[in-house]
C-alpha cells in the first residue's frame, strides 16, 4: 500500500490498475466527510479512481506549513 503523509491510502482492497497499490490523485476533487466530530478529506486513486482518505483535517493541518 502506498504510505502518504503518514496515513495508508486505500487500505481496503488492492487497486486492480496498478500492482504496487492505490496512490492519490491530489489534482482530483477533496471529498470531505465528517462521522460526527472527525472531519476526513479524500481524494480518488491516480489509477482506479477509487476513493481513499489522506486522513483528518485536523491531523493534516498540523503538517502544512506555509
């Protein structure tokens, strides 16, 4: 599986286009969802276009810097 900042990207299953594993496609539209009190974003694979998560918002804003 393709490690991205720190998060697993696309655990679930192995993407059936490329044989070292999904890998984000940062130009792709954020999908963002929230399961209550978390906040995830998620960007579709470069190669299936499956849907992964990149991880929190929360956890994410601590590693940009501008």
């Amino acid at each position: 599986m393709t490690e991205y900042e720190g998060q697993r990207y696309g655990t679930e299953e192995i993407c059936p286009n490329n044989e070292t594993g999904h890998e984000p496609d940062l130009l792709s539209p954020i999908l963002i969802t929230s399961d209550g009190g978390v906040t995830y974003l998620d960007v579709s694979c470069k190669h299936c276009g499956r849907s992964g998560c990149l991880g929190t918002y929360d956890q994410l804003v601590k590693e940009i810097s501008w």
